[in-house]
C-alpha cells in the first residue's frame, strides 16, 4: 500500500488521542475536550479501515502458507485458491476505500464548511441569468448530499438573474463537495433576451472560500470601517426605510463585504463578519501555497480562479470540464444537481496526482 506509513502514524496518532481523552485534565477543558474529540470522530473510520486491512493481510497470509503446504491435494488447493481469490478482491477494494479515506482527510479544510461566491462576468443580461442557474444547480447538489445552503447576499436582476449572491453551505465534507468549482465558468447558448437565435458565449466568476471560525481569524475591530445605509432592491417593507444593510471595509486588505438580504442590522454585520473572515482566510491561504508550490495552478483542488475551468455548451447538451479533458454529455441532469460525476473526476484526478506526491 503506497500509504501504509502514513496510516501507521494516523494509526499512532489515534492512540495518542485516546489517551488524552481519558485524561481528566482534558475533560475539565471544555475546548481542549472538544477538539480532541474532534479529531478522534475524524481519524476513527480510517483506524478502523486500516485495521480490519491489516487484519485481512494476515488472513491472505496464511492462506498463502496454506497453499504452498497443500500441493498434493488437489480439492483442499482449489478452495484455498478460491478463497484467496475472494479475500484479494475484498482487500482491493478495501485499499482504494482506504486511500480515498486517508487522502479526504488530508485536505486541510475538508471539515470546514463553505461560502460560495457567484458573480456574473463577460455577457451582461445574460450572464446574470447563467449566474442564477449556477445557483440552483448548486443548491440542488448541496441538498443531495444532506447540506444547508444559507443565502447571504444577493443582487437580483429584473429578469431573474443575479449580478452577485452569496451563499454558505454547511454540513459534513462541504468543502469537498464544492472545492472544485472555483474558477471561470463559460456557458455557450441561445440567451432569453437574444432574438435572433444566434448562440452567445457568457462568463460567470464562482469563489468557493473555506470558512473560517473566529479563532482561526484575528480580525482587530480598528482595522474595519463599517457603514450602515437602508437597503435596496426585493426585500419587503424594510427596504429604503430603515438602515439595516451593512457594509465593512478590512483596512489592511482592502476588502469590502456588505449585506442587506436581512431585516436586522446585527444580523446584516454578522453575515458580513462571517464572509470577511472567509476571505482573510482564503487570501492568507493563497499567499502561502504560492510561497510553497510552484505549479499551482495547475493544481485542480487549489481554488485558483484566474482560468476557464468548465464549459456548459446547451445546443449539444455538453459539459466540458477543461482541467482533466473530462466531457460529459448529460448537462441537462448535471445542471438539476447531480454534479457528482464531475466531482468524482475531478477527486479521482487529484487521488492520483496525490498518491504521486506521497
């Protein structure tokens, strides 16, 4: 197994836990408890995995021992050869489970839940309208796998679409099912304001940002400047008569997050807080992969976002992601929700990419 001293340290690192849980001076700290029991419940399914594995291992073992002693018996070595034959097809198959397990979880923020970014780029009208789609696909993909999309702020268009929305999306491995579609996304159709048919080609911007907790974030109340003005656009009686919607200003970074889709200004202010700290977290953790990985963009999981990553071609019912050559003719379903063909191209690619590395 090309992971076998890894999951032995994972192995050790288990124990370890263990034995710190039960540690009175861990109970007492409610926070140091929490973590640890955190990362017990993370490495407990791939301990498992690689002991029944090792467990496996030594059954083929002495099945093989066995049939090296029987060569004169002819039915005792064929249900031997039989058997083994089962065993090594199970224990392939518990590999790979194990490999996917061990390389999820190696992922840094593949516990973290996400907020999702979608801006409408080159195609005006109707690149709004492609941006709104991304949307329900995206909602509709979150909702097949047991994940909460919360909107955080939108502008809507007056035909349906969006020039911007902002949504998190909460739940186990969130991040991993969305950490592929930061990029520029390209949608080739026949738009809804185009009246002579002619096919038009419009881009649309999606960031997918891990989101970060208060502690993984210092943010210092001096270095934001925060505005409050009443809200515009759909929004019910509250729009333009009370000044609920907030905008913050991150001196240091010059990012600028405002949100008016709640009534309440707290509420506003701790939506905004939430994306500004994703974004401080997203941008540090970009400085720090291109200070360690020449090729990253190159890379499919880096949430680079400076290319063309995907094209939904409509006449021909297409679906061209452009970093793995992946094509798949099925958009229509794909853009219902069932995205999971591409994410498991696009894991499967970067498993490979990754066992490489190791």
């Amino acid at each position: 197994m090309r992971i076998r001293e890894r999951l032995e340290k994972t192995e050790a690192r288990f124990r370890e836990l263990e034995t710190l849980l039960a540690d009175p001076q861990a109970v007492r700290d409610r926070n140091v408890f929490q973590k640890l029991g955190k990362e017990t419940a993370q490495l407990r399914p791939i301990v498992e995995g690689f002991l029944q594995y090792k467990r496996t291992e030594k059954e083929i073992e002495s099945l093989r021992h066995s049939l090296s002693g029987s060569q004169d018996d002819e039915a005792m070595k064929g249900l031997i050869e039989d058997e083994l034959k089962e065993l090594e097809g199970e224990q392939a198959k518990r590999e790979a489970k194990l490999e996917d397990l061990f390389l999820r979880d190696m992922e840094p923020n593949a516990s973290r839940d996400v907020i999702v970014e979608i801006r409408a780029g080159t195609g005006g009208e109707e690149a709004a309208l492609f941006a709104a789609d991304l949307f329900r696909m995206y909602n509709m993909h979150a909702s097949k796998h047991g994940l909460r999309v919360e909107v955080m702020d939108m502008s809507p268009t007056g035909i349906g679409g969006f020039k911007e929305i902002i949504f998190g999306v909460s739940g186990q491995y969130a991040y991993n099912w969305f950490k592929y579609e930061s990029g520029i996304h390209r949608v080739q159709r026949v738009p809804r304001t185009e009246a002579s048919g002619r096919i038009h080609t419009s881009a649309v911007t999606v960031a997918v940002l891990p989101e970060a907790a208060e502690e993984d974030i210092e943010i210092v109340p001096s270095d934001l400047r925060i505005d409050v003005y009443r809200a515009s656009g759909a929004g019910g009686q509250h729009v333009n008569k009370t000044e609920s919607a907030v905008r913050i200003t991150h001196m240091p970074t010059g990012f600028v997050v405002a949100c008016q889709d709640e009534r309440s200004q707290l509420k506003n202010k701790l939506k905004a807080m939430r994306i500004l700290r994703a974004r401080i977290f997203d941008f540090r953790r970009e400085q720090q992969e291109a200070a360690t990985a020449k090729n990253r963009k190159e890379q499919v999981g880096s949430g680079d976002r400076s290319g063309k990553i995907r094209t939904y071609n409509y006449p021909d019912n297409r679906l061209t992601d452009h970093r793995i050559g992946l094509t798949l003719h099925s958009l229509s379903q794909i853009l219902d929700g069932n995205l999971d063909p591409v994410v498991a191209a696009l894991a499967e690619d970067e498993k490979v990419r990754r066992l490489t590395a190791l």
